[in-house]
C-alpha cells in the first residue's frame, strides 16, 4: 500500500518548501544571431540602453514595479487553507495581466511568420526612382511577414491560399512597405469591396466552418457573382496557392507603382521579388498529410533554414512602363489590379537583393506586433489611382487601432522608423515616448521654430503632381475595368501539362465541395468563358454539364514565364533524409550525411529511435518523422520491423509483400515520397524497401547504388524539384 501524503503543515507552521529562495540568475543574453532593431526613441534619439534591455534586466524576479518578489507561486491566503486576499497586489497584476494578453489576430493574414534581414540594391533603380534605399550598395535593415490570407492565427500553413509577402525597409528617409502577396492579380478591382470578399472566403457565419478553406460555396458564390476575381482564382487553384516553402514563393507588388527620379520624371513599375531558391510548390496530397502532420510546416522550415545558415535570398525587381496619359501598357490598363504584365512584354530590372538572415527574439512582440501599410512611402516611389490601393491607403492604419489598442503602434520597437522622427503626434493609448518642448504644433516661435518643414532638396516627400481627371463624381470604372476573363485565360494557357492537371483537379476539388449546383453551374459559366477544355474536364469530374461560353475565350499568348516547371534550380538547403537501421554501421551513415552536405543539402538521419549512432546523431525516428518534411530520401540501409518501438503503429500491416520485411513506417515514407515525384535513392544491397512500398526498381527519379554516389544523381533530380514525368506525361498525384 502506497504511504499517505504528507499532512500540510498546521497554522503558523513554515513551509520549509518556501523557505529556500531560488539562486539568483542572470536573463539569458540574446543569441547572436538574434538581435533586435536599433532602439531609438520616437524622436530618432538612441535610447542608450541596448534592446535587450527594454526586456528584463537584473537577476531577481520583480512585480512590474520593480520590488523583489519573494514567490509567485502562493497567493496571499488568510492562514494556509484559508481564502486567498483580494490584497494580494502580485496576484492581482499577474491575473490582469495575463487576462489580457491576447490581442485581435489580424482580420486577414492571421496566421503568418516573420524574419529580419538586409535589403542591397545594384544601383540600377537610381535612373528611375530617387530613392535613397535603392542607390547602388546601400543596404537596408528589412523585416518581412510571410503569411496565409484567409484562415484563423492557429491555421495550418499548408492550406490552398493566397500568401502574403509583407517587407519593411527600414531606410534613411523613413520606413517603406511593399506590402504584397505571391499572386501578382486580386480578386476584387475596388476596395470597397474588400469586406464582402473577406466575408465570404472566411468560415460560414452559421457553423463556423471551414477553416482555412476556399472549398465552400460562400467563396464559389462570390467569385462565380464577381466575375472580375477569376484571374485569381485561377492563380489559387494553381501550384502557387500551395507553396512549398515561403522562401521558395515570388512576391508581387500586385499595384502599379509610380516612380520618380532625381531629374524629376516618372514612371510606372510593378514590384518582383524573385526567390533565388526557385518558385516551388507542394503536390495537393502532400499539403493535406502536411496539415495534420505538422501544420507550423511552413514556420519551422523558414526557421530551420535560417538557423541552419541556409539564408533564403530574393531578387528585387521591376517592371518598368512609360508614365502614359492612359496608364495603360500593351492594352493592359494599369491601374486594374485584376491586371499583370506578362515578363515576355515587360522583363523584370533586378534592383537589389533581399537575404532574410535572423529569427525574431519575441515572436509576439515582432511577428505579432509589426504592422505594414502601403502609404508607409518614401520619397521616390508613390501611389497610383489604381482603386483598390487607394483603399488600402485608408485601411492599414484604421485597423491598426483596434488590432494594437491605439495610435501609437509605429512606437513599437518592431515598426520604429531607424532615422530620426518628429511627428508633432502627441498622447493617446501607450505613448512611450517622453516629448519634450511645449510646441506640438508649427509654426512656433517658443521652441525655436523646430520642428521645420523640409524642402525637396532636404529630402521631403513630394506627392508627384500628378493631373486628375476632370469630370462629374460617379461610382464607376473605365471601361477597360470590364474584361474580367482574357488574363485567366492566358494563366491557364502558360501552364504546363502537369500544372494544368493540378488546376483541373483544384477546380473540380473545391466545386465538388460546394453544396449548391446552382453555384456549380455558375463557375462552370465562368471556366467556358476561359478555357473549353478546362471547362469540360472540370464539367466531367462534377458530373454537370458544361456550358457553352457566352465570352468567347480570349485569343492570348501564353506567357511562358509563368510556368514553375522545366528549370533548374539550386538544391542549397533542400532537405535529405537519411533512413538508417539501428545497426547501421555509422561510418556509412556518416559518409551519406558528408556526401549531403557537401552538395549543400541538408541531411537529416533518421532511424528507428532517437539517440546516437557511434558519434552521428539520430535527427529524427520513424516515429516523428514524416515524408513531407524532405524533399528527398536516401535510404542508407533497410530497417526491419521492429514491433516492440512502435506502439503506436501498427508494425503487422504494409511489410510483408516481398523479400526481407522492413519496418512498415519506412515502407509508407517511400511509398508517400514516391507518389509525391519525389528523388529516391537507395543503397543496392536496401532495394527490399522499393518492394516493401510498391515501387519498381527502374522507376523515373529512383536511384541505386553506393549511397555517395547517390547523392550526386538525388541532387540532379532535386535540381529540377520534382520527377514529373515519373507517372506518364501527365503526373499522377493521388488525391
Ligand atoms: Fe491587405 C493585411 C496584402 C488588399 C486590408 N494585406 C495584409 C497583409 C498583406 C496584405 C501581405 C498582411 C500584413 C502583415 O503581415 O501584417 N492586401 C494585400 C494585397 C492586396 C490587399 C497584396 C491587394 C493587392 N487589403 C487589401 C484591401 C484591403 C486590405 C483592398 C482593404 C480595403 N490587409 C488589409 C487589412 C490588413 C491587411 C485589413 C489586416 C491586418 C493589417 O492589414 O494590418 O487592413
């Protein structure tokens, strides 16, 4: 029989338990490679203390006061199993404290992740845009928020989405925002609209549901309503609303942008970010297994990457058009953000380069709390009327307010301007900063006449005087506004065979999730208007028929460019896993890991349990591993079964097919890795694994042999991303 509990010590009895105060400690120093933003004040003067210092400071555990504390684990209680007392001013601050410690998630880009780095331009902007920040070897500070457009904060980051490219330049003259998404078109063409769009992607108001999702009818109603979104949705029911990893996604100013150079003439550009890891994508199956399996995917590998030196690096570009009296280039207008310019009519001008190179300290505090808005200019580049970005003008700092509690959310260390700032803003919600002076307003005489109006030549930003149209005030668009079908078109026709598949499959998938025919039948109306062959493929698979356009298709040259497949790219950072046994003999597991790393992937050994193999260590078990974590799979030596480690699958199923048995959990990755298009190498004397999951020995994107030698062919084969052709000329994915 187990010994009763200790009885709790009587009235006026010491706890010896809280007579021990715990060993004074420092706060861990920040690492390295994670220091925050300059700290200035909002007035631009340095704080004089480092940043780690506005977080926490001394040895011992304080009230927010600053007084020592001597526990927080006991509240004040009248005697020890007495009733805890409303006097108690720690607990009280505590409770409050975390009562609030949520914020409003963000009511679009909810669920998203940040990091730093520098921004170095070429120089090769300094013709077009004054811009201090793009003259040539100027390097910028950065912060960039990747994110998912429609699902709640604790989303998963594989759903099929639009994503969001957010970056801040912290420049000379202030900060700037790109504040853009991996689709170069929107849905909507005005934002006063941009609520009714939001409304009817989010989960049904009635249930709640779905999360994260595109596949409802609220959405198909709109788009199918709202013809002006199916270029768009042509993009999200592409390989690109299923990036396979943020630094492997473009990003698009979407806007048309104006720009000014020093001799004062203008020019209109759209923005590119141009991932030099190659644009990638998940196949559809590998999205949904990665949703379960690890819904932070995204997250973890940007993280992963940095922390592993594997830097992701963008290519800033642009598309630079004549400034016309119509602001239209080639027939597309402009200022229609349902509009992009295909490359092939307008190359993209490299301008710099972005390495995104440090981790935030504090999640909440940068990720969380960092706010972008696309009025946040600097002198040089400017707006154009296009109507969906004039909104956005209004938007961004509006909802701020409300999502961090005031005015004064450009304090926050994470959205402080790096040069020096005198705004005449004063009070509100959360002021931190102390101004001096009384002259909050201009002009002054009492406090010397500061703060002064800059002229052009002293670097003040000049809206370019831009003429506006004459006319009555109507709530209207140009006509140019109304072709809402040639460039979903031309998407669909730039795609290659296996992409087109994926869309196929992606229309027909999310349609056949709708409830409603009559919405069926509409979006059907709308895919005869852009393509018959989709049409009729999409019709088939919903069992509907398909309508005959009442828009012919447009006449359109695809645009090759768009197409993700067909490159080659670099495999630096692509991840490898090595399946080992636990008796593998670790010099050949090192060996495999050394051939890895030298081809400049990463490697990753994986073996029954965790824990070393000789002097390599175990980075993952077929318990916490999974195939959608690695972009290819070496198997150095085949594991058998090993029932008694794996209680929580079951060891009889999937492994007896043929030849020697192997763990079944090894079976099911080679298996998922195989029907992804994914590179397999196998040691030659491990080919009953290949058995084991089904998968022939000559099959495209397989390789046998030494491991080492392997690795060459997988890094080729991961060069291209995927084995596309490994089922037939139209890829297989098994959705
Ligand atoms: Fe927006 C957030 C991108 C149209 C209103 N938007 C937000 C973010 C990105 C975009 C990347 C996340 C920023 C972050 O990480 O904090 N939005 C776009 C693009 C658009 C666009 C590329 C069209 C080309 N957005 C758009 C319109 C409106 C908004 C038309 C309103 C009329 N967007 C917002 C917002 C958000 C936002 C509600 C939510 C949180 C925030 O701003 O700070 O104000």
């Amino acid at each position: 029989m187990a010994p009763p509990p200790p009885r709790p010590p009587g009235p006026g009895v010491e706890d010896p338990a809280l007579d021990e105060p715990t060993a004074p400690v420092a706060p861990p120093p920040p690492k390295a490679s994670q220091q925050g933003p300059a700290t200035v004040t909002p007035t631009g003067a340095p704080t004089g203390a480092p940043p780690e210092a506005m977080a926490q400071q001394g040895e011992y555990l304080t009230t927010a006061q600053g007084a020592r504390l001597r526990t927080t684990d006991h509240a004040l209680k009248a005697g020890r199993r007495g009733p805890v007392l409303l006097q108690d001013h720690h607990l009280r601050e505590k409770i409050t404290h975390f009562d609030h410690e949520r914020i409003p998630e963000r009511v679009v880009h909810a669920r998203g992740t940040g990091a730093h780095g520098v921004f170095v331009a070429n120089g090769r902007a300094a013709k077009i845009c004054r811009a201090a920040f793009l003259k040539k070897g100027v390097e910028t500070p950065t912060f960039v928020r990747f994110s998912t457009v429609q699902g709640f904060r604790g989303s998963s980051d594989t759903v099929r989405d639009t994503r969001g490219f957010a970056t801040k330049f912290y420049t000379s003259e202030g900060n700037y925002d790109l504040v853009g998404n991996n689709i170069p078109v929107f849905f909507i063409q005005e934002g006063i609209k941009f609520p009714d769009i939001v409304h009817a992607v989010k989960p049904e108001p009635d249930r709640e549901i779905p999360q994260a999702q595109s596949a409802h009818d609220t959405f198909w109603d709109f788009v199918s309503l709202h013809t002006e979104a199916q270029a768009h949705v042509a993009w999200s029911m592409s390989d690109r609303a299923v990036p396979l990893s943020y630094r492997m996604m473009e990003g698009f100013g979407v806007h048309t942008f104006r720009l000014i150079n020093d001799a004062g003439e203008t020019s209109l550009v759209k923005f590119h970010w141009e991932p030099r890891q190659g644009v990638h994508s998940q196949v559809w199956e590998e999205t949904q297994l990665t949703a379960g399996n690890d819904p932070d995917f995204h997250r973890r590998d940007l993280y992963d990457a940095i922390d592993a030196g594997a830097y992701p690096v963008w290519d800033l570009g642009v598309q630079v058009m004549p400034d016309t009296e119509d602001e239209t280039f080639e027939g597309i207008d402009l200022l229609d953000p349902t509009k992009f310019v295909p490359e092939e009519l307008c190359p993209v001008e490299i301008i710099g380069t972005m390495t995104l190179n440090r981790r935030p300290i504090n999640f909440f505090a940068e990720v969380e709390q960092v706010m972008f808005n696309p009025g946040n200019l600097v002198p040089g580049i400017d707006v154009t009327n296009d109507p969906l970005l004039q909104v956005r003008l209004f938007s961004y700092i509006d909802t701020q307010i409300t999502r961090l509690g005031g005015p004064n959310f450009n304090q926050l260390p994470i959205n402080r301007a790096h040069c020096p700032v005198n705004d005449m803003f004063r009070d509100g919600f959360h002021q931190h900063a102390v101004h001096g002076g009384v002259t909050p307003y201009r002009p002054n005489s009492l406090d010397g006449g500061n703060p002064a109006e800059a002229s052009e030549d002293s670097g003040a930003f000049i809206d370019v005087p831009q003429p506006v149209a004459s006319g009555a005030k109507v709530r209207e668009l140009s006509a140019s506004f109304d072709d809402h079908f040639s460039q979903a078109t031309l998407f669909v026709r730039s795609l290659s065979e296996v992409e087109r598949e994926h869309l196929t499959r992606a229309y027909t998938f999310e349609l056949g999730k709708c409830y409603e025919e009559a919405i069926r039948l509409r979006q059907l109306q709308c895919l005869a208007n852009i393509d018959a062959d989709l049409c009729a493929e999409v019709a088939r698979g919903l069992g509907l028929p398909a309508p005959e356009p009442t828009v012919p298709p447009a006449d359109v040259e695809p645009s090759p460019a768009l197409s993700q497949v067909g490159g080659t790219w670099p495999v630096a950072g692509r991840k490898v896993a090595l399946v080992v046994d636990a008796d593998t003999d670790p010099t050949a597991v090192q060996a495999a890991k050394d051939a890895v790393t030298a081809a400049g992937m990463m490697a990753f050994v994986m073996a029954p349990s965790g824990g070393k193999l000789g002097d390599v260590v175990v980075d993952r078990t077929f318990l916490t591993a999974a195939s959608i974590e690695f972009d290819s799979l070496l198997v150095v030596d085949a594991p058998a079964p090993a029932p008694d480690a794996v209680p929580l699958f079951d060891a009889k199923a999937g492994h007896a097919r043929a030849g020697r048995p192997v763990d079944p959990r090894v079976a099911k990755l080679v298996a998922e890795m195989f029907r992804h298009f994914k590179a397999i190498g196998v040691a030659s004397d491990a080919t009953n694994v290949l058995t084991a999951a089904g998968v022939p020995e000559d099959a495209p994107g397989v390789v046998v042999g030494e491991p080492a030698a392997v690795v060459g062919k997988l890094a080729a084969l991961l060069a291209e991303h995927r084995v596309w052709h490994r089922f037939g000329p139209v890829a297989e994915d098994s959705d």
